[in-house]
C-alpha cells in the first residue's frame, strides 16, 4: 500500500511543471531581443541585467520597462560579478564572456532571430518555459493573436511598398518586415525587383519604381548625412510625404512582442494615407 503511495506521489511530481519548481532567480540577457521577452514574461526580481541597448528609446521597444535594470555591455567581468544562472543571447556576447559562461556550467539560451510571427510565438514559449512561467508565453501567444485581429482586415490591397532606409538600403524578402508587409496585404518593392534581404537603391530608382507607399524609420527624421537623403526633392515629388508610413526602428529591430504594435503602425499608416487620397489606388 506504501509503495502503491509513493508512486502516485512520484506521479503527481512528474505531472507538476519542472520549469515552474526550478524558475531561475539570476536572467541576464546579451540581446536587444531577448529583453523584449524577458521584460513580458519575467518576475522584475528574476531580471538582473539588460541588454546595453535596452534602454535606448531609439531601436528598444521596452525601454521604459528596462530602465529599473542595469544595462551591461556582456564582458567577461560582468559575467563573473553578476553571477547569472541562465542568459540569453542571439549572437551577442563576447567570447570570453561566453567562455566564463560555459566554464561555469551556466545555462545559455540562444535565441533565434525572428523573421517572422511564427517564430516569434515559438521563441515567446520557449523563453516563458526557460525562466519557469510557461502559461505566461501561452497568455502573450494569445494576447498577441487578438491584437492582430482587432486591426481588421488587411488595407493594403496588393499595392507596392518600400522600406528605405539611410544610405539608400532596401530592406528585401525573407526579413521581418517583408512577413509584414504581406500580412497587411502589400507586395514588398524589394521582391518585386528580385533583391536580396538587403541591398541599396538609388534616389533615382526609387523614383522611377514609383512605390504606392514608402516606409520610413523614425519619421523620416534627419539625423545624419545618412539620413538626409529620405528627404532629397526628386524622392519627395516621387512619392509624397502623405504616403510614407512611419514605422518605427524600434519596433523592426528585433522580432518580438513589440509585433502587434509594428503591424498597427503598418495598418494606420496606410489608412491615413488613403484618407488622404494619397495612395495611387489599384496594383500595378
């Protein structure tokens, strides 16, 4: 009859949740990407260090959550003091920190870099497992799905876009914002054009291709010489300010929770260029 207990009491371990008994209590994250999640799904006394970025409102999408924590840049040194039981990372991180690391038996995490809504769903799951609240990822999972479908039905109606940003970079198929683009109905300039994930397009082609809209990082704001050439004449009589859609750099830079936010900033702009009556209407 003991040994009949027992078992049902070994059971009954085995059913309770191994990440919920064994949450980690020190996270470091090595990646602007990480900080995302860990920021959603994490205990604020499990975080004991940030990502250095994480508190630039420029390319961090939680910025105001990570300023309570320190913001480290990934040495060796800070790895040794801040003594983590797990970190994350997606390709940051020092070799000698990464060897501190790995010498003394900590757990690493390394994340892949999310192209996609899907991958995003599986790295929110992962993540919510790794630091023990696996119903947390499912509720961010869920809370990111009904975002999306109160954005309503895709306004882009196979009209063409670009993602320009300084230097003349075009941003191509297989990123983060191609998989966007799609999704709020439009055909990325870059496929169109048979470019790669990123590849550069003078002021004068773009003009000539003529985008229904163009997407710009931070209004268009010039900040450098770089920049500047978002604002040249011969692009703004191509395409016209009222169909640029400003998307923030900070909600493309990584692939995350911020997701949800950079599809609304999608769908409103092109709303509010067709309120206007500033998009060119039909496909070419």
């Amino acid at each position: 009859m003991r040994f009949g207990k027992l078992r049902f009491l070994g059971l009954l371990a085995a059913l309770t949740p191994a990440a919920a008994m064994a949450a980690p209590k020190r996270i470091v994250s090595l990646s602007p990407c990480a900080d995302q999640y860990l920021l959603e799904l994490a205990d604020p006394g499990q975080i004991v260090a940030l990502n250095r970025f994480a508190r630039d409102p420029r390319i961090s999408w939680a910025w105001r959550k990570a300023m309570r924590y320190p913001a480290i840049r990934g040495s060796a040194e800070e790895m040794l003091a801040l003594k983590p039981d797990i970190v994350f990372s997606s390709g940051f991180g020092t070799p000698a920190a990464l060897a501190v690391l790995r010498s003394r038996g900590v757990k690493l995490v390394q994340l892949p870099w999310d192209d996609s809504f899907d991958s995003i769903e599986r790295t929110a799951r992962r993540v919510a497992a790794e630091i023990g609240h696996p119903e947390r990822g499912e509720a961010l999972v869920a809370s990111m799905h009904a975002r999306m479908r109160a954005l309503g039905p895709a306004p882009g109606r196979g009209r063409v876009a670009a993602y320009y940003q300084r230097r003349g970079y075009l941003t191509g198929q297989g990123t983060l914002i191609d998989e966007m683009m799609r999704r709020a109905g439009l055909a990325n300039l870059a496929t169109r054009m048979n470019r790669p994930m990123l590849s550069r397009l003078s002021i004068e082609e773009m003009a000539v291709a003529r985008p229904d809209f163009l997407f710009v990082e931070n209004g268009g704001t010039v900040r450098d010489k770089g920049t500047e050439m978002l604002r040249h004449p011969l692009l703004a009589r191509a395409i016209p300010p009222a169909r640029h859609v400003n998307v923030s750099e900070a909600l493309t830079t990584c692939g995350g929770p911020s997701y949800p936010d950079a599809m609304a900033a999608i769908v409103r702009g092109i709303r509010r260029a067709d309120a206007l009556g500033a998009s060119t209407g039909p496909a070419r």
